[in-house]
C-alpha cells in the first residue's frame, strides 16, 4: 500500500504538475497540518457558473443505498495499488457484490501531492456517470500519463478520447471549490478513519486488512 502526505498547498499546483517527479510521493507520512488544508488550500476566487455545471460534486457512488453493505475506498489516481484495485479487482466486486445489490460502493479521493490533485479534479469533469467513465480511463492509463514527461498533457490527452476537450479539461483543473472538495474528503479520511496508506478499504465501519480479492470477499460475506 503506498504511504500517503495530504498536500498542504494548492494554489501553486498547476505551474508544478509539469513536473513529473511529484506524481509519486512513496513514503511519507501523513502531515499534522491536514486539519487546516480544506480553509487554506484554494484562493477565494469561487468557480464560475459554467465551471460548477461542468462538473461532479460529492461522493461517487456504486449500487444501491439499500444494499446491507457499505464500502468506502479512499484512494489516488497516482497511486499504483489503487490503479491495481480499480483495473483488477474492482470490475469483480462490481459484477459479484455491487451489480446484485449486495453491496454499496463509495469512492472518495485521498491525494498527497499536485499531480494527484489535478487528476482527481478533472476526473470529475462531467455529470456521475461521465465522471465514473474517467475515473476508470485514469486509472486503465496510469502508467501512460503519470510518466509522461508532463502529466497534466497527458491526461487531457487520454480524457480527449471520452469527450473532454482542452478548453474544458482546463476550465475544469481551475476550479478552486473542486479543490478545496477534494481536499476535505482526503481530510475526513484521516479524521474519520485514520487513513494513513492507499487504498484503503471501510467495510461497514470497519477497515479492511487487505485491499486483494480473496480477503475482502471474505469480509463482504462475513458482513451479508
């Protein structure tokens, strides 16, 4: 599972994502100063009417709000094993646990660093299902655009392909109250579960061991 330090300042990200050696924060830990992130990360500026109907606020939800159980992930689009979760195992417990109404799936974002951040905004550049739609090609092309020599180019270039203009991905990567959403869900994930390695899994409650298919299968049956 990949260590994770919730960024402390957001208004310098988009100059620093061309920068490809911040998408990988391996091994640090989580900073004491995350309890001040969400008052502090953006500028005042609040986004425009056209950046607010662009795009998907809150959780993003799988199945059921009447399926007996709850999953939370907190995760990074720059993370690895996250990718690894989301390409792997996750269609599994889509297809077994999510699509048969035993199970409600809810992903939050946990971000520490500026290229994290900038791709968990503009994932969300579209209503719940495009939303879905580009959280899932992000992940299927991690490797692609998280190594190119400028990752912010590459994710325009891999959400073009689902309807994503350039003008519209950086309207969408500007809009300040999609940071600070996204900083207060990393932030709640530290209070409310003390999240300190991605993926993290909370099954009704309780977090998981182990993020792999076998053992949280087994805790999904435990909790039917």
């Amino acid at each position: 599972m990949k260590k994770i330090a919730v960024l402390a300042g957001i208004a310098l990200f988009v100059t620093a994502c061309s920068e490809a050696e911040e998408a990988s924060v391996e091994n640090s830990e989580v900073q004491p100063e995350v309890k001040a992130m969400a008052t502090s990360a953006a500028p005042d500026a609040p986004a425009s009417a056209a950046q607010q109907s662009d795009m998907t606020y809150g959780d993003i939800v799988y199945g059921s709000p009447d399926a007996p159980v709850e999953i939370i992930e907190y995760a990074s689009l720059t993370c690895v094993h996250c990718g690894t979760f989301a390409n792997t195992i996750f269609p599994t417990i889509k297809e077994k646990y999510i699509d048969t109404g035993k199970v409600r799936f809810i992903y939050r974002h946990m971000e520490g660093n500026r290229v994290g951040l900038a791709a968990s905004t503009v994932a969300r550049c579209g209503n719940d299902e495009e939303t879905k739609a580009l959280v899932k090609a992000l992940f299927a092309k991690q490797s692609q655009w998280l190594q190119s020599q400028n990752p912010l180019d590459g994710m325009a270039s891999v959400l073009l392909r689902y309807g994503v203009s350039r003008t519209k991905f950086d309207r969408c990567l500007s809009n300040t109250e999609m940071h600070k959403e996204i900083v207060e869900q990393s932030r709640h994930g530290t209070d409310a579960y003390n999240v300190t390695a991605i993926p993290t899994l909370i099954v009704n409650g309780a977090k998981a061991d182990d993020y792999r298919l076998e053992p949280l299968s087994k805790m999904i049956e435990d909790a039917l």
